[in-house]
C-alpha cells in the first residue's frame, strides 16, 4: 500500500506541473495575439484624420497613413482625394474640425473656408 500511495502522489504531481505548464503556454498565447506593434507617431500605419496628422510623403487614408496612391483621374481616388501629377493627394480645403484648418479659416460641411 505504500507503493501505491508514492505513485498516487507522483501522478499528482505531475498533473500540477502539466497544468502550470499549459497555464503559462496560455497566457503567452493570449499576450502574443494581443501585442500591436506600435507605429511611431505619424509612420506609415499610424492613425490619423487628415493628411497633416502624418509625415511628409504620406496620406491619410482611411484613417491610416500611406504612401500616396497612382492615379489618373479623381474616381482612382477615395473620398476627399483629387488626382494630381498621377498621385492621390488631400483635398487641401478638406476638414473634419476647424483645427484641421488654417488661423482665421472655419471648417463648415468638411470644407476649410
């Protein structure tokens, strides 16, 4: 009986130490999927509103910015977009807030003015 009772408290403890082991796997997966990488601040894939919130050479689209797209008329570009010199650039006069716009203009229905 007191062999048996060794090897009942062995497979005990290994089953604690396989559950610990999967724990810790667990959590390592879970904090792996949800890790971002962090874009600096105005970068390619960073988050912006317009056009000024990113580095010079990159665009805001679609809240993100990017390089600029190839086009050759204004329907090659999203919304707030013309076509100029085959590149997608901002609509100069687009706005979201009168922050997005020059001292002195006002942004009423998404135009500087």
């Amino acid at each position: 009986m007191a062999t048996l009772g060794g090897l009942l408290g062995t497979v005990i403890l290994v089953i604690i130490i396989i559950v610990i082991i999967l724990t810790i796997v667990i959590v390592a997966i879970i904090l792996a999927a949800g890790a971002r990488v962090i874009k600096s601040v105005n970068d390619i894939g960073a988050s912006c509103r317009t056009t000024k919130d990113c580095v010079s050479g990159l665009q805001c689209m679609g809240n993100t910015c990017q390089n600029p797209r190839s086009c050759n008329v204004n329907a090659d570009c999203p919304n707030n977009f013309v076509c100029q010199n085959g590149q997608c650039v901002q609509n100069n006069n687009y706005c979201l807030s009168t922050a997005d716009c020059n001292n002195g203009q006002h942004c009423i229905n998404n135009a500087c003015m």
